[in-house]
C-alpha cells in the first residue's frame, strides 16, 4: 500500500508539463543533480584520498627525520633535547613524536607532546602493529593523524624493539577539506544553473523552427497564406511537406464539391425548367405523364453521375497497387450471375501480377461499368487482357456483340465531359469510365474486337512495385 | 408465385407491393433484416426482393444467413448507391442481380420474371407446351395461339404449375406459394381452381395437361416445347 502510494506521489511530482521545451527543461532539471552529485561525490573522494596520502608521507618523512638523529648508547635509545623539526618544540604545533620500548613503556618524548593526554598515550603504547609496516589512521575523536612506525635495532647479536609514532593534529587538513567541499559544492551548483541555462537558451534556439511553423500555419488560418513557405530544418520538413500536400489535397477536395455541386445544380436546372414549361403547354394527361417521366429519368441520371464522380477519389493514394485480376475475377463471377442465361465464356489473359496504381473503388468502378457492357452486349464471349507498356497498365475488354458504330469509334475520352451536354439516352456508365481514366490520365479507345464485338482499351497508371522500388519523387520537379 | 419484399422505406414497399400485386404475384413483406432472416427461414418463396442498405442487419447478412440454410431461391437486391464495390459483394453474398434505385416498376418486374424463370429452368420469357404456351411477360396463357381469359388465381395456379412441369406438386405446397401466410386455406377453393384451368384449358378432354396424382398432388404433364 505505501509502495503505491509512494509511486503514485512519485507520478503526480513528475508529472511532465505540456510542452516540448518543458518536458526537456523538466528531465534536465531532475537528472542534472543526480549526475553533479555522483561527479561532486568523486571528486570529493578524490581529494580526500590523496590529503591522507600526503600526511601520511610527511608522517614518514618526520619518523625518519627521528630516526636519523637518533643515537645508541648503552642499549638505550637516546633522542636528542632539541631536534631539527622545530614543532617538536613547540607545545601548540599540533606535532609530536613519541617513542616506546618493546614493553609499551614510553621512552622518550618530543617537548611538543606536553598537551597530548595521557590517557591517549597509554592507549597507543598498546598498539602492536607488525614488525616492519608502518600504519597510519585518522583517530577522528581525538582530532589527530597517528602514525606508527616499529623498528627493530641489531647491536651485537642482541635485538631491540621500538615503536616511533608521530601524532599530527587533523586540524589543518580538516579546514582545507572544508575549504575544497564548500567550493567543490559551489562551484557545481552554478555549473548547474549555468547548464540549465544553456539548455533553456539552446531549446529556444532549437525549437524555433515548431514557432514558425505555428505562425505559418495560423497564418494559413487566417488565410494570409495558402501553404507552408519557411525553410525548415531536416527532421521538420517531412512534416511540412507532408502537410503542404495535406493541405493542398484538401484544397483540391473542397474545390471538387463545390465543382461538383455545382454542375448537380446546373444540369438539374435543364429538367426542371422543361417540367415547370409543361404546366404551360397544352399536354394530354398521357403526354404530360412520359414528359415527366422522361425527365425524371434524366434527373436520375444527373444525380447517378454526380454521386459517382463524388464515390471515387481523385487523389491518388500514395503506394496502392491494386491486383487488377482479383477485381476482373469478381466483377466477372458476379456478372457471369447475372448474365447465367447467355453462358457467357469469359477469358482472361495475362492479368496475373499486373496492379494498378489507384483507388482500388476507381477500379472496380471502370471494371464493373466495361465488363457489364461487354456482358450485356456480348453474344456468347468476353475477353479481358492485360499488358504492360513502360509506366503503363493497358487492359483491353473486348465482347463478341453488334460492337460500336464507326462514327464513334474515336476516342470519346472528354476531360471533364458533363452529362447534360452528352446526348440523351446514352448510358452513364462510359461517362463515368471517362472520368475516373481522365483523373488518373488515362486514355480510353473503343475498336472493333478481333472476336467481332466492341473492343475498349484503356490506358491507367501501373504498380511496378516487384520490378524496381518505389522512388520519391524529386521536390524540385 | 411468392415474393418476400425486404425494404426499410415504407412508401417504396407500398409501391412494391401493390404494383407486384397487381401483377398476379402474392407478396410478403416486411421492414427489417431480422424479421427477414425469419421468413425466409420459416416459410417458402419464389423470389426475395431485398434492400441492401437496411438499418439494423443488414441486406448483405440476411442474404448470407438464406444461404447458409440451403435457401436457394432467387434474390433481387436493390441499391442505392450503385457503385460497383456494392454490386459485387450483393452478388458474391448471395443474390442473382441487383437493381439500381430509383427504377422503373416495369424494370423491376421485367427482372422478377427473368429471375423466376431462370429458377425454373427457361431462358425465354414465352414458355411452350404443345398447344399451351405461357407468356411470363404479358402474364397470359395462349391455347393454340389464342388468349384464354384467367382470373388472376387462375393463372397463379397455372404458372405455378407450369413452371414446375413434370413434378407433383402437393396442394400444401400451392396454396403456400399462391397465398397469404394469413389466407383461409382451404383445400376446397383449389380444387376448383384446377377443375376451371381443365375446362379452359382443354374443353375436349384430349390434352389432359393437369394430371391429378391421388394423395399427392397435382403435375403439369406436358412437355416443353423448344
């Protein structure tokens, strides 16, 4: 339970704020410390170990100053009164020397040693450390540096045991510690702050580029601009290229509706028009009923057109390939259902691994509206082929029926072609052929079949993705 | 012959209804694909009529759920939008052709007949029997090219027959296709339909199209002609 609640209080205080620069700024300002602390601590450390090792030497040096001015006279270590070492002499140096027998007795003492207390006299002749290795410790309640330095003296075959320890008050090293711990401290507070800072003013730098995008983006807003112009650094321009792209096809988009709704208003006008001239006209009741139903049925039409022109997508998708022979397969079975009566032999060749580059709906639009031409029309065949011409999908759909006049075996692709201007009672379905291939650049032809019939060939974009892979297209372009 | 209309928009039901009813057809309907999948399921037709895009279950699931139930008679489906990825998957769930909305009645009926006869097995509208031919399109019957003036049970009963020419048909099984799950059967009122179809259809006695087969039924007993 506490655990949890430990998390939870832990969440809520790392709770990262809402933007970008902050969340950076936030990480810093938690992590920063824990890094400064592990490097302070190091330091520290650092420092700490080699003041040690430098009292300790200059303890050694001061053992063997002793040791070099020290006689033997009747098998008795003599020291002389005064020494080289001044702050032997001195009471208040913090500095003293003193020498034990191999019983623990004291045999001699530095004159400076007069302040040291006795009872830490006794406890250090009781110190045994082994023959030949010195050793030096921090007695921290004492507030002194001992170091202990045995000796072993040979004269004439017999041995003498003496211990040398030299006591250095700590007072000295513990102030320049001091010293070093508040400056190290200092000092990496405001490398810190100081970094914290820096960070703050590179952020901004930085993230310019998110601000102007911001503003280039409002300014779109308000309308004062129609796309993102800034230049803007490598890891942002996908992003606004993309958006531009986003933008423009929204553009585009918003323009096809209106486009759209107004041709659907347009070309309902013409029916409308002629319906209200009819209350006007001397009509029989039979009359005035084909008159309205025939436009009615135009109407139908217009609305039909229009609803199909809005199903299919006049961007193309980026990367579809559409399996052109899964589309003919079905478009087929299901007409073949239709159409079981006339036992139609359907032949497909060559669709295998041919894709188109589109809207797979586009597809089965053009597919659904040929095919049923061909099915409806045709005699007992239909034949669908494919073939591959460069960037080029070619599929030719071709039926065994009466075929298309020769008058109208031209190309009868017309960008844009509206309904209201194409003669009356001519199917929707090749206007709608036309727009989706003129919307990807197509081309659309109608010939006589080599099986008798009408034959359509039409020309899309095709899906090479197994031959080479898909290349960007160059923005300068 | 009995058509179930599925169609979620209740004055085109109307419309479907009264104008296939005025065409000799006994008609069910109903409004949602629930109550579809169980009519279908408990009762016989000769042909559905379904709305693809009904609310709720739609005409695609109770399409499939027929199927799945070894349902095989024909299916209309009718569509709004039109486009071709709707078309296909009607057709691959399970119907036999699609109609665009708005249409023509006269569409409508012209594909109801040719659904109708494709089930039973004709390919031309006119039908040939010796001396009788059945027009499924004019809903007449001609005897020795010559009209014969039927009451429109009549000619349900005859076409009924006529379309499943050489097989016994039970008198259950008439009068479930020739009417209303709510009609007063009785057993009575189609004997007298068959006794009329005889005398009109063969006031000699020497064709003897409508064989009785005791205890079973009825067959229409003559062949097609081609």
């Amino acid at each position: 339970m506490r655990w949890k609640r430990l998390t939870k209080s832990l969440f809520k205080l790392f709770r990262v704020p809402g933007t970008l620069r902050a969340r950076l700024l936030w990480a810093s300002i938690v992590l920063l410390p824990i890094l400064i602390v592990f490097a302070g601590g190091a330091l520290q450390r650092a420092f700490e170990t080699s003041l040690l090792t430098s009292v300790e030497s200059q303890a050694r040096l001061q053992a063997f100053a002793l040791l070099g001015s020290a006689e033997f006279i009747e098998q008795e270590l003599v020291l002389p009164r005064t020494l080289q070492e001044p702050r032997f002499s001195q009471v208040q140096s913090g500095l003293s020397a003193l020498v034990f027998n191999a019983n623990g007795e004291l045999k001699w003492r530095s004159e400076s040693s007069a302040l040291v207390a006795d009872e830490l006299i006794a406890r250090i002749s009781t110190i045994e450390p082994e023959p030949g290795s010195s050793r030096f410790s921090h007695l921290k309640s004492e507030q002194f540096f001992l170091y202990l330095y045995p000796l072993i003296w040979e004269i004439d075959g017999s041995e003498y045991r003496y211990m040398i320890s030299i006591l250095n008050a700590d007072f000295d090293a513990m102030e320049e510690l001091t010293t070093f711990q508040t400056q190290l401290w200092g000092w990496l507070s405001a490398v810190y702050l100081l970094a914290l800072l820096l960070q703050y003013l590179i952020l901004r730098w930085g993230l310019k580029p998110l601000k102007y995008l911001a503003d280039d983006i409002s300014r779109i807003e308000s309308g004062d601009a129609i796309d993102l112009r800034g230049q803007y650094p490598g890891e942002v321009e996908p992003l606004t290229r993309n958006l531009n792209r986003l933008i423009d096809s929204e553009r585009h988009q918003r323009e096809r509706y209106r486009n759209t709704l107004a041709d659907l208003a347009h070309s309902l006008k013409t029916p409308l028009a002629v319906i209200k001239g009819a209350a006007s006209e001397d009509h029989t009741l039979e009359s005035y009923q084909r008159l309205i139903d025939e436009q009615s049925d135009r109407m139908t039409q217009i609305v039909q057109y229009q609803l199909s022109r809005a199903v299919k997508s006049k961007e193309r998708p980026l990367g579809s390939a559409v399996p052109v022979a899964l589309a003919v397969e079905r478009i087929c079975g299901a007409l073949s259902k239709v159409y079981s009566e006339k036992r139609m032999q359907v032949e497909l060749v060559a669709l295998d691994a041919k894709q188109f580059a589109g809207d797979e709906r586009d597809l089965m639009e053009l597919l659904g509206n040929l095919l049923e031409n061909a099915f409806k029309y045709g005699q007992s065949q239909v034949r669908v082929d494919a073939e591959l011409f460069e960037q080029d999908l070619i599929l030719c759909i071709s039926d065994d029926g009466p075929g298309v006049g020769t008058g109208q075996q031209h190309t009868i692709l017309e960008r844009g072609a509206r309904l209201d201007t194409s003669t009356p009672g001519q199917g929707i379905g090749l206007a709608v052929c036309a727009d989706i291939i003129s919307s990807y650049n197509g081309a659309l032809e109608v010939r006589r079949s080599t099986l008798g019939g009408a034959e359509f060939r039409i020309q899309l974009p095709a899906a090479i993705s197994t031959l080479s892979p898909i290349t960007a297209s160059p923005l300068d372009e | 012959m009995k058509i179930l209309i599925v169609e979620d928009d209740p004055d085109l039901r109307r419309q479907l209804v009264s104008s296939l009813a005025s065409r000799s057809y006994t008609v069910e309907e109903c409004a949602d694909g629930d109550e579809a999948v169980y009519l279908g399921t408990e009762y016989e037709f000769d042909l559905a009529i379904v709305d693809i895009g009904l609310p709720g279950r739609s005409g695609l699931d109770v399409i499939r759920a027929w199927r799945q139930i070894q349902r095989d008679f024909p299916i209309l489906i009718l569509t709004a939008r039109g486009d071709w990825q709707d078309k296909v998957e009607g057709l691959e769930a399970g119907a036999d052709d699609y109609l665009v909305k708005p249409f023509h009645i006269e569409e409508l009926s012209a594909r109801v007949n040719a659904l109708m006869r494709r089930a039973a097995g004709h390919s031309k509208p006119q039908m040939r029997f010796g001396p009788i031919t059945l027009d499924t399109t004019a809903r007449s019957v001609l005897l020795y090219e010559e009209e014969i003036k039927l009451t429109s049970y009549e000619y349900r009963t005859l076409e009924y027959l006529m379309l499943h020419a050489g097989q016994t048909i039970s008198k259950a099984e008439l009068t479930e296709h020739l009417y209303h799950q709510d009609y007063d059967r009785d057993s009575n009122v189609l004997e007298v339909f068959i006794r009329r179809l005889r005398q009109k259809l063969d006031p000699d006695q020497s064709l003897n199209p409508i064989m009785t087969v005791r205890g079973l039924g009825y067959r229409f007993a003559l062949e097609a002609t081609h």
